[in-house]
C-alpha cells in the first residue's frame, strides 16, 4: 500500500515495510527522510499512530550525492559486534548518528573466514532503524539476490573478483529494488568498473584484504578513491564510494578529501569506550583543506 499526499514544496509517502511496521517517508527539496512507525497503520481511518519509540530519521541514500561537501555517512560493522549481545549492539547505532548498519556476509570461499547468514540478518533487520548495508564476500552472488532482498537488505554489495557477469548481476539487484554495490579488493583496478559505472549505487574500496576485521589500512586506498572520484565525475553518476577496513579518526579527514563518503567502522567503533561518541566524532569530520 502506497499513498502519496502533496503538500506546497513537499510530498509525503506512506508504505508498508512488513506485517507490522511501517514507514512514513517525507521528501522536502534534495531532503529525503523516513520515520518508522509501530504498531499498524489503520487503513480506514487513514491515521498515523503515534511511534512507540522516538522518531528516527533516515536519509534516502540518494540524498548523499546532491552536494559537494557533507556529512559522511558512518557504517558501523556488526562483524566487530559482542554476537552474545548484538541486539545491544544494533540498539547503540539506533541510538547513535550512523546511517547505515554494515553486514559482511563471508562464505569460507571467496574468503577464508565464515560469517553469518540469512536468519541473523532477518534478525538485524527486524532490531535496526538503520539503512541495512549487506557486504556479500561471497562466490555466485547472483543465485542469493533475491533471498537478500526478502532478508531485508537496503543496498546490496557484491565483488567484482566474484561475479562473471556483472552487468546482468547489478541489474537484477536494481530490479529487485535494491541499491547496487561493487566491492573492489585492493589489488583490483578501478578501471573494471567503466563500462558498468552507470548501474552502480556504491563503490565500495576495500581498504584491506577481505576475510577479518581489524586489519592495518592499506593506505594506497586513498589515491584510488581520488582517482575513483574523477571517474565517477567523469560519468556523471551519482555513485556514493564507501570505503571498507581499518577506517579511523586518523584517515578519516584525508578520506573524505579524495571523495569518500560512506565510511565503514568496525573495531575502531566497538572497541571504543563509548561507541556512540566515536561515531558521532566520525560523523562531524571535515575533509582536509590543503592551504
């Protein structure tokens, strides 16, 4: 069910997100902004119940891409998370001024390292008022889009190195209504992308070796993000560069200066006295200014 209201500058949207949640989405200008609301919307009565918990806003991941310099979007990854209490875990990036929740998905194939599956993110989506971000470190993705998908996931990143047809792959994810993602290990060159650039959502760069989280940065990342920002420019696209591993306060700065705007945190994140306080310092950054 969608019902779309229009109101001077504004419009509003009202969709159902599942059996008993819904989303209330408000677009003003370049502005998107959605509130989640619980228990159901009455139908009949055409009523917004109030939220059984503050309101959340979360930007439209179009949003992003419309000005020059903003705010980065901060990614904090549950792979870092205590598993006995990743329900806490989700609960602090609810509370904290992340974006988007990180999920790396890991098969023991296309890196040496198992993860987690689709229950645990149906359970991550269920605890989440965050944009889900799922990282597939996995062979075949294109057999799973669609079991994604019904898991829950708001932008959908598959590797390069793992996929044989990409283009078909990074269609099939757009029409399932999902955003599209590419990872790029660290040896892989940007130029894989040119002539799929157009059906990209987000690049995301790995900063390191996928497999394991609290590797050292791999800072050679931040001449391939300067260089993948003049591509994408050149393009004309709208594609966001997320970059993944060993992300920090430190290069952070120098990150966003070569053009990157989501920032994918995972020890530095929960291994912080107070997470939410790391993410709101990373959340405030500003890209050096060289004089």
């Amino acid at each position: 069910m969608v019902q779309w209201v229009k109101k001077a500058n504004c419009k509003e949207e009202i969709s159902q997100l599942g059996i008993f949640s819904f989303t209330y989405k408000m677009q003003h200008k370049d502005s998107v902004f959605f509130l989640s609301f619980n228990p159901i919307y009455s139908i009949k009565n055409k009523t917004i119940p109030k939220p059984v918990k503050s309101i959340n806003f979360v930007p439209d991941i179009n949003s992003y891409s419309q000005t020059k310099y903003k705010m980065p979007v901060i990614a904090p990854s549950i792979l870092a998370a205590n598993f006995l209490r990743l329900g806490e875990a989700i609960e602090m990036i609810n509370q904290s001024e992340a974006q988007w929740i990180h999920c790396d998905v890991m098969d023991g194939k296309f890196v040496p390292n198992i993860s987690f599956g689709m229950p645990v993110l149906e359970a991550v989506k269920t605890a989440s008022r965050k944009v889900m971000d799922v990282h597939l470190m996995i062979v075949e993705p294109e057999r799973y889009l669609q079991t994604f998908k019904n898991c829950g996931a708001d932008v959908l990143t598959i590797h390069q190195e793992a996929c044989t047809h990409l283009h078909r792959t990074l269609q099939a994810i757009r029409d399932l209504g999902m955003k599209a993602g590419v990872a790029l290990n660290p040896s892989t060159p940007i130029s894989t992308l040119e002539e799929v650039l157009p059906l990209i959502d987000v690049v995301c760069l790995m900063s390191v070796n996928p497999g394991f989280g609290g590797q050292k940065f791999i800072s050679s990342v931040i001449d391939k993000t300067f260089r993948l920002k003049q591509l994408i420019e050149k393009a004309g696209t709208k594609t966001l560069i997320e970059i993944d591993g060993g992300v920090n306060i430190s290069n952070a700065p120098t990150l966003i200066q070569a053009g990157a705007e989501v920032l994918v945190a995972g020890n530095f994140v929960f291994s912080a006295p107070d997470p939410i306080d790391i993410i709101a310092q990373m959340a405030s950054i500003k890209p050096v200014i060289n004089a």
